[in-house]
C-alpha cells in the first residue's frame, strides 16, 4: 500500500514538474521536448540530451573552457546587449546582483602554494546552469573570489548538461580532459543526480526505493572507476567531489522518499572518496534544505546565483590549498 502510494505521489509530481517547467523555462523554449525536460530535471539533467550530443561530441572536440577571465564588469555587459538588442530579458542588472557573484567569504585568502590549476568536470552544477547572471555557476563565483584576493589560479571547465557517472568515464578518454587533468593540482567533480533522475524517468509509473538501492552498487563502482581513472593520469592531484542537493524538497517537502534517496546516495558516495587518499567529498545538500531564500533558478531544479555563491563559499571552506584569515578589529575599532 506504501509502494503503490509513493508511485502515485511520484507520478503527481513529475507532472507537476513537468507544468512549472513549460511555464517558467526561459532558456530553452526552441528546443527539442527532450531538452525542455531535461532542464526541468534541474541538478539531474536528461541523459536522452547528452546522448543526442554524443554524435555531434564524436564530430567536434571537446572544447577546453577556461574562466580565468570571466571575472567582468557586469553593467558594461548590459551596455553592450543594450547596443545589440539583447537587453530584452533583462533591462538592468543591480549592484545587488553584481553582489552576488563576489565577496564569498569574509576576510582574506591566502593560498598554501604559489598558483594552482583546477579542473572542474561534471554535469550542469559544474557547468552553472540556472546562474542568470552568466557567470558561470560555482566555478566563475571561485574564479572572481581568487581575483578579488589576488590569487593566481587557472580554472579550465569541463561540465556538460546530462552528464551520468557512465558518460564522465567515456569523456574522460578524450585527450584534452586527460591533458588538463595531467596538469591539475585541483579536480573539483559533481556527478550523480542524473544517475538518479534516469531511475525516475525510466520507472516513474512504479517508482519505490527498492529501485535505486539496485542501481546505487553499480553507481558507486563507477565513481570507484572515476576517481582511479583520474589518479592514473594524475596521481599527485586533490579531487573534491561536491555532493548533490535534492531539487523537489522547496516545493515537495512531503516526498520524503526522495531526501532519503539524495541523502543514501550522497553518503554512499562520500564512503567511497574515504576510499582514497587524495579524494575529499563536500556536502551541499543541507544549504537548500528550508532555506529562507530563494536557492532555485526559474526551472526550479538548478541552483540560482545566490544558490551557487552558497556552494562555492562551502567549497572554500572545505578546500584543503586555501586559507580564509577573518579580518578582526581591535578594541579601537581600527
């Protein structure tokens, strides 16, 4: 009677996804109805999207990503959008939202080294999909965050919309990923949701838990894979994997299952870096449970500016190369 109840609910809500994407997708309203649910599916993009592009991938090469300038002046932006006619999704952009994509952390960071080179590599939160400011999700916040501190680091970004554990291992054979992972002090990696949502889109009429705890073995052994795949091209680098959130808990905080589901996986997943001496796992599930502001971009699954601004904060804080020092006042206030 449970099962069949957390079929139903699951059903429901899919739908409802489903409605809330069609009305408020913004991005992708000219594309395929595979791609439109793909975003929908927010941090678990649609693998239907990157197997579309697996042929085009096998045509053109993957094309290194680098954000060491990605730091820019937001208002000459607009300046220049207004000039092309570009200015009609957004007719300003505040110093508020400017705000957004700097000043992660008080105080000031100092590097344990002279420079660092990171790789960042994964799905769509790699790729910052839903930032509506442009700049790049997580990875541009750091970026910016290094610049403001001075901080010579080069971030080259590898993150593909619909990316599965299955079709990170195959781009890890290309030979530019393999190359910039060769020279990487940094792979910063989030992975996972997708292996989840395809559970869901396969089986949404007889969804139960059963399900996912089949598949999570056989996820886990990939992620096993991943990170041995990265160490054979790199074995002096720090991989961090960046734990996934669950997208449906703002708006559908009665489907327990799903939290429990996002949670298992995510400690399943953190069992598994405790397995090597260079990974580290960084949770984010926890900054978008109840929160009191809104974390979500307009297709309600990927994160929003603010969103990423929290995950590139708890990404500091958990790097091992970096140092925040708190600035303090003295007691004369100087």
């Amino acid at each position: 009677m449970r099962r069949r109840k957390l079929t139903i609910i699951l059903a429901s809500l899919l739908v409802v996804c489903f409605s809330l994407y069609f009305f408020h997708s913004y991005s992708y309203q000219t594309k395929q109805l595979n791609e439109e649910i793909s975003a929908m599916n927010g941090a678990a993009d649609s693998d239907e999207m990157t197997d579309q592009s697996k042929t085009e991938d096998e045509k053109i090469p993957e094309k290194k990503v680098k954000v060491e300038d990605v730091s820019i002046d937001i208002a000459e932006k607009e300046e220049k959008e207004v000039v092309n006619g570009e200015n009609d999704k957004r007719n300003t952009i505040s110093e508020g939202i400017k705000e957004k994509v700097r000043g992660v952390v008080e105080g000031v960071i100092k590097l344990f080294e002279k420079d660092l080179n990171i790789v960042a590599i994964g799905d769509s939160l790699t790729q910052g999909v839903g930032d509506e400011t442009e700049n790049g999700g997580y990875v541009g916040i750091l970026n910016n965050t290094f610049q403001d501190n001075n901080i010579n680091v080069t971030i080259e970004n590898y993150g593909k919309r619909g990316n599965r554990t299955d079709q990170l291992l195959k781009r890890l054979e290309k030979k530019e990923i393999e190359a910039s992972i060769q020279e990487a002090d940094i792979v910063f990696i989030t992975i996972g949701a997708n292996d989840i949502m395809k559970i869901v889109r396969n089986n949404f009429t007889n969804l139960n838990i059963e399900l996912f705890n089949q598949e999570k073995p056989e996820y886990l052994e990939r992620l096993r894979v991943i990170f041995t795949k990265i160490n054979e091209f790199n074995p002096d680098t720090k991989i961090y994997l960046i734990g996934f959130y669950n997208p449906f808990d703002r708006y559908f905080a009665d489907v327990e299952e799903f939290q429990t589901i996002v949670d298992d996986w995510n400690e399943s997943s953190k069992f598994v870096t405790e397995e090597f001496e260079n990974v580290n796992y960084i949770p984010t599930s926890d900054l978008f449970i109840d929160s009191d502001i809104e974390l979500l971009a307009n297709d309600y699954f990927h994160p929003n500016a603010t969103g990423y601004k929290l995950m590139a904060k708890r990404i500091l804080e958990n790097m091992e190369e970096v140092s925040v020092e708190q600035e303090v006042m003295n007691e004369d206030g100087e």
